[in-house]
C-alpha cells in the first residue's frame, strides 16, 4: 500500500467498532464513549516499526494531556505495517515495554486486534478468533482508571470472553461476510 487514504482507512474502522465491537456487543464499556466521541482513530501511516513506536508515544502522551472526559480512548490504526500476524504480535512486547519505560503501567493497556488474530491454542479458523479481528491491525490504547470504574457497575465481567465467544460461533456464515468484509476481499 504506497498511499493510504486516512479517511477510507478510518470509515472501515469507526463500521467494524459500530457493527462488530459495539453491535455484537463485545466490548459493553465501548458504546458509551463511541456515542460521546470520546474515541480517537488514529490511523498511523508509519512505514517502520520505529516510527509507529513514535506514533504510538505521541498518542499516549495525546492520552495524558486530555482528559477522559473528552478522550477516553484511542486506536492507533496501521494499514502499512505488520500484514503477518505474527510479527504484529511481537510488535506488542515493544508497545508493553513502552509502556513499562513511560512508567505507564496501570495507567493504560494495549488491547490488540488483527485481521488475522489467532489465540494461542486456536485454529486460524476457529471462530473466537474472530473477537479480535479487525479491518487493519489496530493497538487500542486503553485507560485502566476508565475501565475500572466501568467494572465497578458491570455484572460478571469475567464471563465477557465466553459471551463473546458463544456469540461469534453462533453467527451463521452470511452474518460473518456482511460483519467482516474484510475477511474475504481476496477470495
């Protein structure tokens, strides 16, 4: 991909958290903020590892100087990076260790989605691997105080990865085309 177009790139985003995230009701903390445009998609045309590091500081430090109320959560998009997903994941130990150097652990985590997301123990085509696919690998910055208070009001948190994998595996095949498009772009 030479040029990306940040709008399209966003588009396809901002539907995947509205039809998938939000409507399949994945996340149930993502509603509210996605409502109260307290969402940042920044879509990151780093063409290096370093430069989406850099891209990545500079949204944490975005995080830190605004307030939650007005930016609750950021995805930083990477259309040109990381088409396997297993150098994606590496990738992640170096967004932790940014963390860590920042001294920004337990301030936020990084949630991590990939068009090709696969748990570990899982077939590539198993359907909870689906909970975490997205149009472009996408490292979501999250705010721990934001979802701690969300947790103090939410029944059974820890049941949300089986909810969300019972949903996906009872999706039939016409509703995993229509949600997630791009799956199937080459075939």
């Amino acid at each position: 991909m030479s040029t990306i177009d940040k709008s399209d790139v966003t588009q396809q985003v901002q539907q995947w958290l509205e039809d998938v995230v939000i409507g399949l009701n994945l996340c149930p903390f993502a509603a509210k903020p996605n409502r109260n445009k307290q969402i940042k998609i920044h879509v990151s045309d780093a063409a290096t590892e370093a430069d989406l590091l850099e891209d990545i500081y500079q949204e944490i430090k975005t995080l830190d100087d605004t307030p939650a109320e007005a930016l609750d959560t950021t995805l930083v998009v990477t259309p040109v990076l990381f088409a396997a997903f297993e150098d994606y994941n590496q990738f992640l130990d170096l967004v932790d260790a940014l963390l860590h150097q920042l001294g920004k652990e337990g301030t936020y985590q990084v949630a991590s989605f990939h068009p090709n997301y696969c748990f570990y123990g899982t077939a590539p085509d198993d359907a909870e691997n689906l909970t975490n696919r997205s149009p472009f690998p996408i490292f979501h910055l999250i705010r721990e105080a934001s979802v701690e208070k969300v947790l103090k009001h939410y029944p059974d948190p820890e049941g949300i990865p089986e909810r969300n994998i019972d949903c996906v595996e009872n999706l039939s095949e016409a509703q995993v085309r229509k949600l997630f498009p791009f799956l199937f772009k080459s075939l």
